[in-house]
C-alpha cells in the first residue's frame, strides 16, 4: 500500500495517524514482521522535507535510507543540498526504476552529483522492499507514513532491534549493486560554463534552472541540452563552443547538440550566423530566433520557450 508516496503495509497506519496516537507500527525487515512500540520523540509534520531535515540534523555519523519513494528520494536531494550543516554519510538502497525515473530531471541528478562528489551521498540498487521507507542509524530505526495531510516517522531506540535491523540492511547494501549516475555535478556544471564560455553564460544558465520546477524535456520543462543551448544563443556563443563545452563536462554529445539545435532552429526558437574561420567550414553563432525570446530575460527565458515549443 503506498501512503503520499511512501511504501507501508501497515493496515491499521492510516487510522493511528489520523487520530495522533502514534503508538506502534509495524515494521519488517528480513523475512519477519515486527510490531513495535514506538518512542514519544516520533516527528510529526505537514511536509517530507520537515521530516527529513530534522533526521539529517539528528543523525550523528551515517544514515541509512530503504526503499524511499520517487518523492522521498526528490525531496532528500532537495533538503541535503540546502542542509545548513555538516551532513551525515547518506546511504540510500532504493529500487533502480526509482532512482532512473527521478534522476532523469537533470536539477535533481545535478545535485546529487555534487552529494556524491563530496562523499555526501552513495546510491544503490534492490528490488527487495522493506514494506515502509526506512530511515536508520545507530540509535534508531524510523519508519515513514503519511495520511492526509500529515507524514510522520514512527521510531524506536529498542537497542536489540536497532542492532538487528541496522546489520540486516548494511548486509543488504553490501550486495546490492551501484547505482551509475551519469549526470555530472551542478558545480562542475557552473564552473566549467564560467571558464569556458562566460560569466555572463553561467548566470544565465543558473537562472533559468531557478525559473523550472524540473528540467526533464518531457513537456515538463526543458532539458539541459536546449537550456545550454538557448543560454549560449542569448549569449552569442558559437555551436562549437558550447557543445565542446557540453561533451567535455558530460552533459551530452557534441552529435546531441548538433540535433537538438537544428530542432529549435525548425521551430524558430534559435537562429544561426555563419563566422568564417581560416581554415576549414565556417562556423554557427547562435541567436535567439523570436523577439519574445531576444526581449525576455534569462529568468523568464525558460517560460517564453515552453510557450512556443508548445
């Protein structure tokens, strides 16, 4: 049974939390089921990023996440990377369509790159589900549910339970595979844009991705190579540059941007200028195709170009 996206089959759930009483709850791992009674210090809260911000600010050294859902995973990435603090080592064991559905929104895979590169965060695959998201560490094991409104994590501190169920998910994350993200890191993202195409480029770039909820291509916002590419045209950069720059920071191949301007060109969203070079073919400069495009700035660029591509 899935509760506003966090995995339980706890039945009785719904009703405990409904009324506040937050007693007990059921919680498996390995091959048993066990019914705990929970501590008074469960948390209690209207957002899962509450929740989650006052785990990571509670775990000392390491927390171990399983089976988080599309939501739990989007929202960690979202409150670790904003986490005023020194950050736990963040395990997460998750199923691999999880993890593929929400990193293919280049904002969320972009920032936790950078959690990885900073030793932050490591991801792994399981298709064994826990029945709830858990959330462990060495004091306490958290199981996540929500009803209506509300999202809780029903904890308990029982030592002998918190031994037990900590060596049955580090067994478990022991052979579980990696999961291979190969999206680069944000700031690997905007430094690079800096050096080599501009300041001004990177502001841009930046902007825009404040503007969009999710940068995936799907028709619910832009993906990373037409940002790249209708920054670099706001900016008067030629093709060459920004998909060498592009190739270089592994955003995608030089023949991706190649594609994906001659899409926009199609749809007049970008135009080209021939520069002649001293040896070989001349090269394309690109430039903003519509005048609602040229007049917009980059923090509503995003916006004017999702109206015309739709």
């Amino acid at each position: 049974m899935v509760y506003n996206g966090f995995h339980s089959s706890v039945g009785e759930l719904t009703q405990v939390v409904s009324f506040h009483q937050l007693h007990s709850v059921n919680i498996k791992y390995s091959n048993a089921v066990y019914h705990l009674r929970v501590m008074n210090s469960n948390l209690l809260e209207t957002q899962i990023e509450d929740i989650l911000r006052a785990v990571l600010s509670d775990a000392d050294e390491e927390l171990l996440i399983v089976d988080p859902s599309a939501e739990a995973v989007d929202e960690l990435i979202g409150v670790a990377t904003t986490f005023d603090g020194d950050l736990p080592t963040i395990r997460m064991i998750a199923e691999e369509s999880v993890l593929k559905g929400v990193m293919s929104d280049f904002i969320v895979a972009s920032n936790a790159a950078d959690l990885i590169d900073a030793g932050a965060l490591s991801m792994r695959t399981s298709e064994e589900a826990a029945d709830n998201a858990l959330l462990i560490t060495h004091d306490a094991v958290m199981a996540l549910v929500a009803a209506g409104d509300r999202v809780a994590a029903l904890s308990t501190d029982d030592g002998e339970f918190v031994e037990s169920a900590f060596e049955t998910y580090q067994d478990l994350w022991e052979e579980s595979p990696d999961f291979k993200l190969r999206t680069p890191p944000i700031s690997r993202v905007r430094d690079t844009l800096k050096a080599d195409i501009s300041d001004q480029a990177e502001a841009d770039f930046d902007s825009v991705l404040a503007s969009l909820e999710t940068a995936r291509g799907d028709g619910d916002g832009l993906d990373e190579v037409t940002i790249s590419l209708l920054v670099a045209a706001k900016n008067d950069v030629l093709l060459y540059d920004i998909s060498k720059w592009g190739e270089d920071v592994g955003i995608a191949s030089k023949a991706t941007f190649s594609r994906t301007k001659t899409r926009l060109e199609d749809m007049g969203l970008i135009d080209t200028e021939k520069v002649p070079i001293d040896v070989g073919r001349p090269r394309l400069r690109l430039k903003l195709g519509d005048d609602r495009l040229r007049q917009a700035d980059a923090d509503q660029l995003a916006g004017v170009a999702q109206s015309l591509l739709n």
